[in-house]
C-alpha cells in the first residue's frame, strides 16, 4: 500500500510539475491507477500537494543537507549541489513552483515553508561565500544565481523529460552551462 501511495505522489509532482492545473485523472492514470483508487490514498487535490510538499521537503532537504556536510572544496561542493538538485529532479522544481505560485501563502511557521526558506539561505548564503572567496562574480547578485541556479535544474530536467538530452550527458550540461554563467 505504501509503494502505490509512493507512486501516487511521485506521479502527481510530475504532472503537477508540467501543468499545475492538470485533473487528478492524470495523475491517476500516470501511476496507472484508477480515480477511485487515488481517493482511498488522498481525499482531494489538496490532501495530494500537501502529501507531495511533504515527500518533497523530506528528500530535498535530505540530499542538499549531504552535501553541504562534505568536506569539499568550495566550487566541488557547489558542482555536487547542482546535481543532488537535479537527482532530485522534479520534485526540486515542483518545490520551487509550489512556493513562488501566486496562490501560496508563505507562513514561516509550517514546516514546508520553513524548510523551502532554510534551503534557499543555506544556497544564498553558500553563494555569498563564494563570492567573498573570489569563486563566484560579484557582477550579479547572490539572489539572481539562486534563481539561475533553479533555472539550470528545472532546463535539465526538461530537458531529460523531452528527450533532448541523453541522461549521462544531462549533468555535465547543467553544470557547464552553470558554471560559466557565474564565473568571476
């Protein structure tokens, strides 16, 4: 039961990823399960986000928190960043997405919006640091590379979803693109 409440969701942050409107039919057809079985998991569309900003909050957070705890060099850790983002694929662009959406109200107090808040300083406050260290360009603002740095991993996984770029070659591509954007 826990494998196809799993699959639900991970279907529904892909769908949702592509067409934040898109009717739970969809979903369940993405999994492949029938409506009615996605009603005994969830009991509406909301029941649905709130189960897929969990899931995400926890993997996310999760794969930056290790990386953050290696003991890299600076430009290596901001590499192996990027990637856990990507690995993480949809679900870091779909946590992006359900944050910056015009019907989100952020409250610092939920756990999901606290968690969104704590990843974005952690990676600001990464980027100033690499900016201080002569790593990174002081031309733009540490706040526009987060947003480039969202915008690289929501290409790559566009990109790998349309078949516009081979899985093995998808991060080298990121990180090349990234990485001479923000260059000193």
């Amino acid at each position: 039961m826990q494998d196809t409440r799993q699959k639900i969701i991970d279907a529904a942050i892909s769908v949702f990823n592509d067409d934040p409107s898109a009717a739970l039919e969809r979903v369940a057809d993405k999994v492949p399960v029938t409506r009615r079985t996605l009603h005994r998991y969830f009991n509406d569309r909301n029941d649905l986000l709130t189960a897929c900003s969990h899931d995400i909050r926890k993997r996310c957070s999760e794969a930056m928190d290790q990386v953050f705890q290696q003991p890299l060099e600076l430009i290596v850790q901001l590499e192996q960043a990027l990637y856990a983002a990507i690995d993480c694929g949809a679900k870091y662009a779909f946590f992006h997405k359900l944050h910056g959406s015009e019907g989100h109200r952020h409250q610092h107090n939920n756990n999901d919006c606290a968690t969104y808040d704590a990843m974005h300083e952690r990676l600001l406050q990464f980027i100033v640091q690499l900016q201080d260290a002569g790593i990174v360009t002081k031309h733009v603002t540490a706040a526009w590379i987060c947003d480039f740095f969202t915008g690289v991993v929501n290409t790559a996984v566009k990109a790998l979803a349309s078949g516009t770029v081979a899985e093995q070659s998808q991060k080298q591509f990121a990180w090349f693109s990234f990485s001479n954007g923000i260059r000193g």
